[in-house]
C-alpha cells in the first residue's frame, strides 16, 4: 500500500496548527484532575442575569393566621418542598414550584431579612436578645398556612434546612424547621439547635406526647455553614449532619404525625416564649415519600 503525500499551504497549516490547540485544550479539560468537565462559555447565561434583591422582608402581621377547624388529613400522594430564598424582596416566598407561601410575621420590631449567600440568599433571623424581659424581645420567623397535605402520618419523612450560627446566637431553644407542637396530643416534626453547647437535634412526637430526640454531641454554632437532615424510616429518627449520621433512636412503627399547624421556619409562633432561632437559614426541604 503506498501513501499518498499532500501539500499543505500556509493557511492550511494555519488551521491545522488551531484545530489542533483545541483539540488539545478540549482533551486537557477532559482529562484534567482525573475526570471529565463540562466548561461552559466565558460568559454563562446566569452571568448576565441581575443578582437577586437582598434586603430586609416586610412582616405580613404580627400574629399567625386563625387554624380552620375540621378534621385533619395526611397526604395521600408524595411531598417534595424545597425553599431557596432566591427570588429577593420583591417577590412571595414559596418553594421551588412557586406555591406553600411562607409569611414573614414579627413582633416587638422583629424583621428578617434576605442576605447572600453562594449565588442566592438567605434567611437572617433577628440577633439573639438580651433585654431582661423575654416579652418585650423581637421576634420574627416565616409561616405558611394550614395545609394537610404535609402531615406525614405514618410515611417516611426526610426533612432539614442549612445553618448558620454562632456561639452568641444560642439560646435554650432556637427552632429551625417544625410542624406542630409537643405537647396536647397535637404531634409534631422538628428541627432545632437547643442548648448553650450548639447541639443540633431532630424530634418527633406523636398524639401521646412522648419525644423522641435525636441528638448528637455535636457543636454546629461555630460561625459556619452546615447541613442538617432529619431522617424519619419505619421505625427509627436519624440526626445527619453535613452528609454524616450522627445520632438516631427508636421510634414505633405506629407513631402518626398529623396536626392542623403550618410549616414554621425559625420559631414555634412569633408570640412570647417561641423558640427564637437567631442566626441565618437556608435551603429548607421537606420530602415525604
């Protein structure tokens, strides 16, 4: 077999000389550290789109809305909620898909604000207060209205949200996420970071009472950010902290969470006594499955 042989002019070369730089560049990107990288243009599209508006959040009333009586419902078909908190000042809250509104509610000049956070924003919770009388304290936290279909009832349940906190915002209670009440056979989800040591912890109770906690000695006010997850199986609560599980306890297989409450975020209630959470909130998610 004999090999032909052509002639390659300067502009020829000239292309041959780019293709082959690129090619070269496109290989770098994809072997590169050990794995293959998809680098969009120097100028993405979200480059070009304005940030969203930070700032502090107009409080929608001071006190939660009246609970509808009635019978209360579970959801019969599979949840999934997530809150980023990156529309800005100028639009609802709601979750991802643009529904379960979330309202700013405040007492005694208790405002929140969104503040950045990555390429988004967050939730800024009034600083922790220190004035002798507890009543006369800000107070703010975001609430929905009632809505049956986040009672998980029996089902598995994962929800959590991202913190951040410091040993100056630590109380005995600072609630983060939570549906329902502990006490008067209401039943409840939670999660909170209670106590002076920083200690996060999820809670489930049912129309008995009893809490179940789990708590891990873990200290997560330390200035940064961390992802904490509740985990409800069959029969058992997990603590996951920042993709570890850190702490869990047994549960009854039977225990139903079912309440008439609205999904609150950074308190029990804007009203005396809530559970303050100080320090800011991001990336809230419920799933029921």
């Amino acid at each position: 077999m004999s090999l032909t042989r052509r002639r390659i002019g300067p502009f020829g070369a000239l292309t041959a000389a780019l293709v082959f730089c690129g090619t070269l560049i496109a290989t770098t990107d994809l072997i590169g550290g050990g794995e293959a990288r998809f680098r969009p243009g120097p100028h993405p599209a979200y480059a070009n789109l304005p940030p969203p508006s930070a700032g502090v959040l107009t409080n929608s009333g001071s006190f939660s809305a009246p609970v509808a009586p009635g019978r209360v419902d579970v959801a019969d078909v599979p949840v999934r909620l997530r809150y980023t908190f990156d529309g800005g000042v100028d639009r609802p809250i709601t979750d991802t898909t643009g529904e379960h509104l979330l309202r700013p509610l405040g007492q005694n000049g208790g405002t929140l604000s969104l503040v950045p956070q990555g390429r988004g924003l967050a939730v800024a919770y009034p600083r922790r207060c220190t004035l002798v009388r507890e009543r006369d304290c800000p107070r703010a936290i975001l609430e929905g209205l009632r809505d049956d279909g986040l009672n998980p009832g029996t089902r598995p349940l994962e929800y959590g949200a991202s913190v951040l906190m410091t040993h100056y915002d630590l109380a005995d209670g600072a609630n983060v996420i939570q549906k329902g009440y502990s006490v008067g056979g209401v039943s409840q989800f939670k999660l909170q970071v209670d106590h002076r040591q920083g200690h996060p912890s999820c809670v489930i109770v049912g129309n008995r009472a009893r809490i179940y906690r789990a708590e891990p000695a873990l200290d997560v006010a330390d200035g940064r950010w961390h992802d904490l997850i509740c985990l409800r199986q069959r029969n058992r609560l997990t603590m996951v902290v920042d993709g570890v599980d850190r702490a869990w306890v047994a549960l009854p297989s039977s225990l139903s969470i079912a309440n008439a409450e609205p999904l609150r975020v950074g308190g029990k209630g804007p009203n005396k006594g809530n559970d303050q959470f100080a320090g800011e909130i991001d990336n809230v998610f419920l799933t029921i499955s």
